[in-house]
C-alpha cells in the first residue's frame, strides 16, 4: 500500500557514533532498532561550540553517553524536543543534568481526545508523561542561539504536542516523526488524530525548508515534493476505507486485512489504530457514520450521499 512514496531506506550510521550529514548538523543513533524506529532513534546536535539538542532520544546510558562525548569541550545551551515518545524524549533529564540546558517543546503529553481503548492500545507504553519543558513554545516561536535561530512549527498529528524546528539560516527543518524517508508515519489514537495530522502535512507543503532531518531514518531530500507524496498516500488510504466501506464492510479488523496485505505483524495492532485514526476525521467530516463516538470495535457505514465518494 505504500509503494507510492519514494522510500528512502539507505543509512549508512553506525549507533552512537556521531557523523555531521551537512555542515553544523552532528547526529547520533540510538542502537533501538525496530518496527516502529527503523534503525534508531536520530539526536541532532545544531551549531558548533555553543549547540542545541534535538531529541535526546531514549533513555539509553550509552546513547546518551555517546551524545555527550560528542560535545565535549562544548556547551550545549538548549535542548529542543520534538514529541514525547518513549523513543524521543526520556533522554533529557541527563543530558539536562549535565548540561544545565535549558528545555523546549511545545508541552507535556496528552491524548489528541479522550479515548478509552484499555488494553486494545499496543502503543499504551510509548508515551512518556514524566516529560515538562523547561520553557513550551506555541507555533512560530523563534528561539535564539549561538549562530542559529530556531522557529517552532506546530506539527500535531503523530501526538497532540509534536514540534518540528526549523533552522532558519539553513533552511533546514527537524521533523520529528511527522515526516520520514524510510516509511510513513503512525497516526493512532489517543496520541495521534488524522484530522490534525493533515493539517500539519498541507502547512509543512507550503514551506520552503528544502531538506528535513527525521526523527528516524535518513535525510529528506526535494522535502516539499515528498510531503505531496504523504499527502497523496493519505487519500489514497482513505479512499481505500471508504470503497471498503461501499463493498460492506463495517469493522475496522476486517478493513485491516483487506488492505495491508504482507504487512509486518508486528504492525497489526497499529494499523487498526492508523484506520481508526481515518474513522475519527472520516466521521467528523460527515462522511462515514457509527454508533457514538468512533472505536476500535465499532460498526461503521457510509453516510447517506457518501457512497459515490467509495467508487
Ligand atoms: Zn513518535
């Protein structure tokens, strides 16, 4: 289902090693390989001498040890977090222990709405609510350092308080989980909503940055054409719900089954959670109808006048 998008699945980083992918941009992997990380979680230090942090990334001693040995001899004046997943965010009280630096986000964990999917949620251990900022950012926010100025891009979607930066002298942006080259991101309720995340894709499409360094993965080249390219995959996901919908059927398992063919199993339980996440902006929008408010188990149809939209 997504050979639509031009993957990009070469990354030739070694874990906890640090390389510098362009000039003034380090990074340095995480060794947490797996279906939902690729091959590691991405720390980027911006800057040399005086550096910010994007995403500490897990809490892992030798990650974080690897991060630090990095900028030795420097100062690192802010750390900038992206969201709070386990993978992202659990890193910063060390790195903010040995530093003293200052923390941005634009704030604590929190469900895009209200869900109770109890043990049906296989990403319930992803957040992680001990997070604070130091300092939250509201969209837009510019945030000074030693050579770089950082603005803060609202990017909701894959969690309620995703942030993507922009590093303005280089046109360059950090982007989180929002965006990747190795696969597509996960929207899942109770952290993720549909209905946000498109909203941030269509405003990151109308950026200039031109090159993006994920949250995992390799550097996005052309970024604003492969922004078009998440956008068109969406759709076409949606359209796919929707003509399954119109061929009868009413529950979200079997929608699952009908169209991640060959999917890892591993990713099963999430992409339930990626066609619940479509049910939620699909009903709000007046085109899918169910019984209260959308759920993992719920029974599900067209609207009346949809159906023509299905094919
Ligand atoms: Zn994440």
């Amino acid at each position: 289902m997504s050979d639509d998008i031009p993957f990009d699945k070469n990354l030739d980083v070694v874990p906890d090693k640090v390389d510098e992918p362009v000039p003034g941009v380090r990074r340095v992997m995480a060794d947490n390989p797996g279906p939902f990380t690729f091959k590691g979680t991405m720390s980027y230090i911006i800057g040399r001498g005086k550096v910010a942090i994007v995403d500490p990334g897990p809490n892992d001693p030798r990650h974080l040890s690897a991060l630090l040995d990095a900028v030795r001899g420097e100062t690192v004046t802010h750390i900038f977090v992206t969201h709070t997943h386990h993978d992202h965010s659990p890193g910063v009280p060390r790195i903010k222990a040995a530093t003293g630096a200052t923390v941005y986000a634009e704030g604590p964990h929190r469900a895009a709405r209200p869900l109770h999917i109890g043990e049906h949620n296989p990403l319930d251990a992803s957040a992680d609510r001990d997070f604070k900022p130091d300092i939250a950012l509201a969209d837009g926010a510019v945030v000074e350092g030693d050579g770089w100025s950082i603005e803060a891009v609202a990017t909701p979607g894959h969690t309620a308080n995703h942030m993507a930066f922009a590093w303005r002298e280089k046109n360059i942006l950090f982007a989180g989980d929002h965006v990747m080259a190795w696969a597509t991101s996960i929207v899942a309720p109770p952290d993720g909503a549909m209905s946000d995340y498109m909203a941030s894709l269509n405003k990151l499409a109308r950026r200039t940055e031109s090159l993006y360094f994920p949250g995992h993965g390799p550097a996005i080249k052309d970024a604003p054409r492969f922004v078009n390219y998440y956008i068109l995959h969406r759709k076409a996901r949606e359209e796919s719900i929707l003509h399954r919908l119109g061929k009868g059927a009413t529950d979200i398992p079997s929608i699952v089954r009908a169209i991640y063919i060959g999917i890892d199993p591993r990713l099963v339980g999430a992409a339930g959670l990626s066609v619940l996440a479509h049910m939620e902006d699909l009903v709000a929008r007046g085109l899918v109808e169910t019984d209260g408010a959308p759920s993992i188990d719920g029974v599900y149809r067209l609207a009346e006048g949809a159906g023509r939209l299905a094919g």
